[in-house]
C-alpha cells in the first residue's frame, strides 16, 4: 500500500490524500492499460481532419479524472475528480456537436451524473458530520461508533443514488444508451471499461462501512438484479449492434452491483469480511468487473472497424450479409465467447466464481426458512468447489516478465529533444530553448501564466499571513495573559457588565480577536518603497529577456507576485478593525465608517468589479450615453456601494441607498429607449416605496433606543427590552432589504435589468443585490439578535422560495438575458440560505458565496453582452454555430458555467460546500435539498446557452457580421482569473472569510473596535 499527501484546503481537512491498495491498484491497471489501447485505436479510427487535439485532450483528462477517484482517500477531492469525469465525458459525448443526437446525450449524461455527483457530495457532508473526517479510511475504522446515528441511513442512500448514477443502475440507466452517440473509442473507453464502473468502485470501497446494513444489502442487490434483468430485455428487443452493447452493458453492470450486494451480505448476516461468502462474491464482482471491461471494450472497437469502414451502424437488416471480413468475424466470435463464458474463454474464470456466489446466496435463503442443515451442505459444497478451483491456478508455472527496453524510449526522448534545440530559433527566433518551448510551441501559455500568477499570489500571501501570526504569537499571548489576571480580580463586575452590554449573545472564547494585528514596522515599510521599484523593473527584465536568456512569463510573474505581496504585508492592516470618525465627533454620535474584514472583502470585490465594467464600457458604451455623463453615474454607483459596505451608521446606510438609486435610475435610463424608459419607472417607484419604509424603520428604531450608530444599536436592544417592539421594527427593516436584494420581493429585478446595456446590468447583478444581502447579514447579526429562531425560519423560508422561483424563471426562458437575471436571484436565495442557518460554517460559507457570486454574476453578464454582440440578437433560437469563430468566448462562458454550480475546483465549490454543511449541521435538510437541486438546475439553464449558442445550429440565412469581441473578453479576463484563483487557491480565502465569520458569530468584537470599549 502507498500513500501520499498534497493540501489544498487544509482548514477544511481537504487535501489529495492519494492511497494505492489492491482495490485502487486493479482499476488503475484498468483505466491505464485500457485508455493506452483506445488512445492507439483512435489513431487509426479518428479522422485527421476532425480537432484531434481537442479529442486526444478530453479523453487524456478523463482518465486523468478517473484515476483521480480511485485513488483519491479524501470523500470530497474524490467528489471533485467524480465531477470532472461528468465533465470531460459531456466533451467527448458532444464531440460530434453538430449532431443534435450527440450533444442531447451528452446534455443528458451530465445532468443524469451530475445530479448523482450532487447526492454524493450530501452523503458525504453528513458523513463528516458523524466523524469529523473527510479521510475514508478513517471512516473505515470509526464505522462501528456511527452506524446507530440518525444520519446514517440518509447518507447510505445519497452515497448509493451517487454510484447508481454513474454505473447507469435503474432508473438512471437512461442515459448511457444515447451516450452512444460518442465516437466507438470514447463509448469502448467511458462506456464499458472505466466511467460506468466508477460507481461500482464506490459500493465497493464503501461496503466495510455500510455493509452492515440491511437497506444496503437490499438495495445494492436489489437494484442491481434489476438493472440485469431490465437491460437484458431491452438488448434482445434491439436490432442495432451498438444498442445491444449499450443494454448489454446496462444488464452487466447490474450483475457486478448484485454481486457487490452478495458480499456485504455476508456481513449484514454476521458472517464478517474473513468469511468465504465474503471473499468469493467480491473476488467475482471485482474479477467479473476487469474481465467485462475488456472484453466489452475490444466488442466496441470491432463494431467501430465495420462502423467506420462502411459508415453504416450493423443491424440485422444485412441478414447474411454484414460487412465483416474474416479476421473481423472470428475475433467478434471470440469476444462473444468471452462475454457468456463459453470455457477456454477469459471470462470464463468470472463466471465460475459467481456461481460459487449465487451458491452462498442460496445459503442465506435456506437460513432464512430455516433450515440449518440445508444451508451448512450447501455452504460446503460451495466452498470447496470454489476452493479446489482457485488451488489449480496455485499450481500453475509462474509468469516470466519481459524486460523493458529502456533505449528505445531514450532514444525517441533524444530525438524529440534535438527537434526542439535545433528549431527553436529557426522556426521562433529565440535561442533560449525552454522560453520558446514553452511560449512559441504551446498557443494557450499566455493564458496558463496569468493563472500561475494568480494562484501564486493567493499563496505566497497565505504563507507569509501565516508567519505573521506566528511572529506576533508572543505579544498575544502576554496580551492574553494580562487580560485573564483582570478578569479573575473583576469577575462578578465583568459578568454583570457583559449582561448588560451584549445581552444573552455569546462573547468571544478569545480576546485574541481585539488585538490588532499590522505590520508597524516603519524599517520595512520604508525600505518597501524603494524595494517593491526594483523587483517590479527586474521582473519586467525577465519578461521580455526570457525569449533569449534565461527568464520568461511565468519566472516575471511570480517576481512580480512577491513584490505585491511584500508591499501588502508593509501597508496593510492582517487583521483588526479600522475606523474612521468623520466630522472629528466619537461614535455613537457621528458618522464612523468602519473596516472590519467582513467589509474589506465585499469593497475589494466591488473595486475589482467597477474595474473590469469600466474598461468593458470604453469598449461597449456608444459616444451619446458617454456624453451625458456615463462614467460619472458609474463612479457614484460605486461610491454608493462601498459606502454601504463601510459605513457604522444607520442613516448613512439609508444615504447611501439613495445615492445608489439616483445613479442607478441614470445608468437604467440613459439611452432613451421606450423598454427602458417603461423599467425605469417601475425601478424608481418601487425603490422609492422602500426608501419611504427604510425612512420610516429608520425613526422607530431611534425613537425606541435613541441611536442610529449599529455597534451603539447592539448594546441599546440588550437595554430596551421591548421585545415586540424591536420584532416589528426588525421585520420592517427585513422587508427593505430584501426589496433591495430582490429576496423574495424580487418582482421588479427581471425587467428593470434586462433593460440597461449589458455594462450596466453585470454591474447591477455583482454589486446591487449584494448590498441589500450585506444589510440583512451586518443587522441581523450584529443588532436583531433577540429572536433569532423567528427570524431564521422566515429568512430560511425566503430564501428558499427565492432559489426555487429563481430556477423556474432560469429554465422557462429562452433569452440570455432572462436565464442570467434569474440565476442572479438563485443566487440571492444561497446567500439568505447562509443567514438561516446562521452557524460557523454556514456564515463563513455565505461570505465566500457572496464574493464568488459577486464575481460570477458579474463575469457571466459582461460574457453575455459579448454573446449577444456577436449574435446580433437576446433569442437563443437565434443563435448556433459561434464555437468555430469565438471559440475563447465559448469555452469561458462554459467554464463560468461550472463555477456558477459550484463544480470544482472552481470559486463556487468551496462556498457551497460550508453552506451545505452549515444547513444540515442546523437540521435545515429540506432547505439544503432545495440548494441542491438549485444548483443542478441553474446549470442546466446556463448549460443551454453554451450548447445552443456556440454548438447549435444557426439559423436558416442568418448572416453575422465581424465583430472584434477581444476587446470585450480582456476585462472579463481578469474576473475569470480570479473565479479560478479563488477554487484552485481557495485555503488562503478561507483564512480571510473565517476571520470574517468571527465577527459575525461575535459581535462583540465589532461593538468594542467602534465604541472603543
């Protein structure tokens, strides 16, 4: 056994935990040994004129991804490569995509797969609740402590309807049949050999923990014994070859899930895994599994041969007369005779172990009537005949391995590597050999750096963070110690202040959160100046000196990136809270603007917003809207939005509100168009009804407790006592918000959005929303705190109405426009979500959420107007065929796609991954299947954009234009960096959302940092 340890999200206890044991060892020699036959084939099947790069790229990725999963330890990296094989077999699937058939089946499978890949992924979360562990091993050994827990049977079910999924098991076997549409080396390789049985691999690497139960004995056996009496049927009912295979392969997956059933049934009625019964039925299942993965694939490839040779699928139509020649005849005889075992056929070995199986289960139906005599004869004649069978093959001569010839393989190394010497500078003009390599011969380098660099950043800065915080361990802990003395000489006073100030709420456990922690040092951030200068010139030496010295991109990147990093660690705050009294009057009487990393976060994500919608507008806004003052509007909108987030003070919350009407009604109306004239009525009406509502919540609240300053507020609601009172004033102030954020109230969003150019509405969709969820999280954290299990279940009600509403509206639709604009309130109904469930998790969750959904939003609209440029037209019935010209834009508006469901690893996963576990953690199962199936379904809206628009077919006499969408693509560029840096480098986000989550869940710490207490 080998093992093996690289982090990724070490906070989380997810990492690539890679273990090799006998198991994993059996499927990897599968995947490799099979995917190197099929990748030989496709030499020779593939035409040369199809985008074989692509081919050979999708296929290399998927068996990458499968033997992720087999060799993954950790249950959610294993769920990660579970989804990347959903992923790269839609590619494949689709490869064809001007077939409708080929992309419909491919649509299918993935969402078939990936609604089975969501379930999994629940299973597993509620796995880590009963253990603490993502580690299957650990699960493993811990299977006897949890299995009386409440939440084990739902996890047994979500793990089975996962694995039943993606081994094509009744129901979910629909799918596999119309995947045949992938050309035969991708139906040989996903479809019979490896894919289908990455489902079977899971029930059998989970059976040592839920073996033991009844339900999965049954429903593995009985599912399976299912699918192999259902896929039979329909494979003798077919006529077409490839259809027989297909169902023939369904019936078989069937027969290898009933034997998996068969061992776990040996535990389930006491017999444990040493037993006979055990090791004969998993020894089949396992043995039975390699034997029909190769003996299914080399079928597909023979049917391929006579498929591409002739261009016509084999039917029984030829009736005597099929195209196959002789050698073709007799090697599809012999696979045939391996397939129902026929002796001196491979599988015959397989087949002679099952009835061995099928033996001990007519053991456990004569325990079951009783009859214990029956049951011991026959579970010895079993047991012996199995024996005597396998002790022949103890006995056979030992196999003589061949040796490798290791000159071969240098000698087409050294060719290879006398190519690249002796052409680098004929064919690139460069003289440094690796520079050219990797610049000149690799097209897609450019991109791949500027995510280097990203990914760099977020981790040098996540290291030297965390040296930080170990340099400043020692004055923490005399401040720590100092304050535990004053709190044993004052402890009955300090109790009864506390009461006093902060209520019933929890204080923080630490004082550690008050003490600011900042780079003071005046040496460092002097030399900085002068330092930050001369890195920043080296690195672009390197830059543009790589192509004949040593240097280049990626070395320029990550010198640039540590001359950023150094520059924030000498002039930014690590953590504490930074305030601002404006007006030279001291909280709670003026107006204090205050920076606390919840805050920090959301205006460093506006900023990077307003930064990619500016440059997206000098390409996109027309001479007449920049004439009647465009940008100004812009930069006030974002003025309004960051004061949102930095202001301490209730009234200064409401101007800034209206600041953020006035600019937003002039963004909305500029243009002039009747569409927009007839939103920006309705917009302003109903903004103006909240604004009048906020007014009026405003002066209850100050007329009950005398202050409008929130740290102030906090300690006044613990005084007032009036807990009716303060419920209607809360309830009022959430029915303004969620106005605001289009929580439920979201009937004024979908027109008065869709209205706007599309610079206008990314912008919309990242930052106005938001400020209103920002609202309902600041309030009712740090000042609603009374009634919190009222409050909770509303918002929890809200939130799940807003998701459900918000994919009905992304599905119904067929405009760009509509399905993005309903996914922004889905997107609002995740975040409100968070706040219902309102523990660690969830709360930090729905930080990393809102700034990803901020992003995201943002990236997917400023996509769509390029879509939409280049279409000409909103209509997805008028789109198709725009891949072959803007395939940049295609392929990020695809991978947009899959952070907005939160695939990994991308910047939606994480985030959706602490909401999940912070929404079953608080009981809120229904609410988290909402989330769920949500998920599953905005992207399935998203998904059809991509395929209809760039793999549809265009429409009949549908002329498109020139359009230079480069322009466009280079500011969503920076928010598609950055969707990426934040999932692949998502352990140094989480260090900055966990501190945030800190504030939240302790308020106290907000209140002392602005009152000064």
């Amino acid at each position: 056994m080998v093992s093996g340890y690289i982090p990724w999200i070490p906070s989380l206890d997810i990492g690539f935990n890679l273990y090799l044991d006998g198991l994993s060892l059996l499927l990897t020699l599968l995947i490799t040994g099979v995917g190197t036959l099929v990748v030989l084939y496709s030499i020779f099947y593939m035409d040369t004129k199809e985008a074989l790069n692509r081919f050979y790229l999708y296929l290399l990725m998927f068996m990458g991804a499968m033997l992720g999963v087999v060799l993954s330890d950790n249950m959610i990296v294993l769920y990660g490569f579970w989804e990347l094989t959903s992923i790269t077999s839609f590619l494949l699937i689709a490869f064809h995509y001007k077939r409708e058939a080929s992309t419909s089946g491919a649509q299918k499978s993935f969402l078939i797969t990936v609604f089975g890949g969501f379930a999994m992924l629940a299973g597993f979360m509620l796995m880590y609740l009963m253990t603490g562990t993502f580690s299957i091993r650990a699960t493993i050994t811990e299977w006897g402590q949890i299995q009386d827990s409440s939440l084990f049977l739902p996890a047994l079910v979500l793990i089975l309807v996962g694995a039943f999924t993606k081994s094509a098991q009744f129901p979910f076997h629909i799918w596999l049949p119309d995947a045949m549409e992938a050309p035969t080396p991708v139906s040989a390789y996903l479809h019979s050999a490896t894919m289908v049985k990455a489902g079977l691999y899971v029930v059998a690497r989970f059976t040592p923990i839920f073996g033991g139960q009844g339900l999965w004995f049954w429903l593995v056996t009985g599912v399976g014994l299912l699918t192999l009496c259902y896929g039979s049927f329909l494979a003798v009912k077919k006529n077409d070859l490839k259809a027989i295979l297909a169902y023939s392969t369904i019936s078989q997956l069937g027969l290898i899930m009933s034997l998996l059933g068969v061992g776990s049934a040996a535990i389930y009625f006491g017999y444990g895994e040493s037993s006979a019964m055990y090791t004969v039925a998993i020894t089949a299942a396992l043995l039975h599994l390699f034997n029909h993965a190769t003996f299914k694939a080399a079928l597909f490839m023979v049917v391929g041969i006579v498929d591409h040779e002739t261009g016509e699928n084999i039917t029984w139509n030829f009736k005597g007369n099929a195209p196959f020649s002789f050698y073709e005849a007799v090697l599809l005889l012999a696979l045939i005779a391996a397939a129902v075992s026929i002796p001196f056929a491979k599988n015959r070995l397989s087949a002679v172990i099952m009835t061995g199986a099928v033996g001990y289960l007519v053991t456990l139906l004569f325990v079951l009537f009783r009859a214990p005599d029956l049951a011991l004869t026959q579970m010895i004649v079993e047991t012996v005949s199995v024996a005597l069978f396998l002790l022949c093959f103890y006995h056979l001569p030992e196999l003589q391995r061949g040796k490798s010839s290791r000159p071969s393989g240098t000698a087409s190394l050294e060719s290879i590597s006398d190519f690249f010497i002796q052409e680098s500078y004929n064919l690139a003009g460069g003289k440094n050999v690796v520079n050219v390599l990797l610049v000149d011969f690799r097209g897609f380098d450019t991109l791949l750096e500027i995510m280097v660099l990203g990914v760099a950043s977020l981790s040098i800065y996540s290291m030297i963070n965390l040296n930080l915080e170990a340099r400043d361990l020692g004055a923490r802990l005399k401040f720590r110690k100092k304050e535990q003395t004053e709190e044993t000489d004052n402890e009955t006073s300090d109790e009864a202040d506390n009461t006093k100030k902060y209520g019933n709420r929890e204080r923080s456990s630490s004082t550690w959160d008050t003490v600011p922690l900042q780079s003071n040092d005046v040496l460092l951030q002097t030399t900085t100046k002068v330092v930050v200068f001369i890195i920043l010139t080296f690195a672009l030496h390197l830059f543009f000196a790589g192509h004949h010295n040593p240097g280049g991109g990626f070395i320029g990147g990550l010198v640039t990136a540590a001359a950023l990093v150094l520059l924030a660690l000498a002039f930014m705050a690590q953590s504490g809270i930074q305030t601002l009294n404006m007006g030279g009057w001291e909280p709670p009487y003026g107006i204090v603007l205050v920076a606390d990393m919840v805050s920090a976060l959301l205006v460093v994500a506006a900023s990077i917003i307003g930064f990619a919608c500016l440059l997206y507008a000098f390409r996109s806004v027309n001479k007449e809207r920049e004439e009647h003052h465009f940008y100004p509007f812009f930069h006030f909108l974002i003025a309004g939005v960051n004061g949102s987030f930095l202001t301490g003070d209730l009234f200064n919350l409401f101007v800034c509100f209206e600041l953020m009407l006035i600019s937003s009604y002039a963004l909305i109306v500029l243009g002039g168009t009747e569409r927009q004239l007839r939103e920006t009525i309705k917009y302003v009406l109903i903004n103006i009804v909240s604004s009048a509502l906020f007014v009026a919540s405003i002066g209850f609240l100050y007329s009950v407790t005398g202050t409008l300053n929130m740290a102030d507020l906090s300690n006044r609601i613990a005084e007032v006592g009036q807990s009716g009172v303060i419920t209607l004033i809360a309830v009022l102030f959430l029915i303004v918000f969620s106005i605001k954020a289009g929580l439920f109230l979201f009937f004024w969003l979908s027109g008065s959005y869709a209205a706007p150019p599309a610079v206008v509405t990314a912008l919309f969709a990242g930052l106005l929303t938001k400020v209103g969820l920002y609202a309902i999280v600041r309030t009712f954290t740090l000042i609603f705190y009374h009634d919190p299990d009222f409050f909770h279940a509303l918002i929890g009600w809200m939130a799940g109405a807003t998701m459900v509403l918000g994919v009905i509206g992304a599905i119904s639709y067929r405009d760009v426009n509509k399905i993005l604009i309903y996914n922004v309130i889905a997107g609002v109904g995740f975040v409100a979500f968070g706040m219902a469930a309102a523990s660690r998790p969830s709360l930090e969750g729905l930080l990393f959420y809102m700034l990803h959904d901020m992003l995201i939003k943002t990236l997917l609209f400023l996509l769509g107007g390029a879509l939409i440029a280049v279409a000409g037209t909103s209509k997805l019935d008028n789109m198709g065929g725009l891949i072959h010209r803007y395939p940049l834009l295609g392929w990020m508006f695809f991978i947009s796609a899959l952070a907005l469901a939160g695939i990994p690893p991308f910047s939606g996963f994480p985030g959706k991954l602490l909401l999940f576990e912070g929404g079953l953690q608080a009981g809120l199962y229904g609410l988290t299947g909402i989330a769920v199936l949500s998920s599953l379904l905005m992207l399935y809206s998203v998904l059809r954009i991509f395929i209809q628009a760039f793999w549809g077919e265009p429409p009949a006499g549908a002329v498109r234009r020139p359009y230079a969408v480069n322009g466009l693509l280079i500011p969503a560029g920076i928010l598609f960096v950055f969707i990426i840096a934040m999932g692949v480098g998502a352990e140094g986000m989480f260090q900055l959302t966990s501190r945030a989550g800190d504030i939240l869940l302790h308020p106290n710490i907000y209140i002392d940092a602005v009152l000064k207490e």
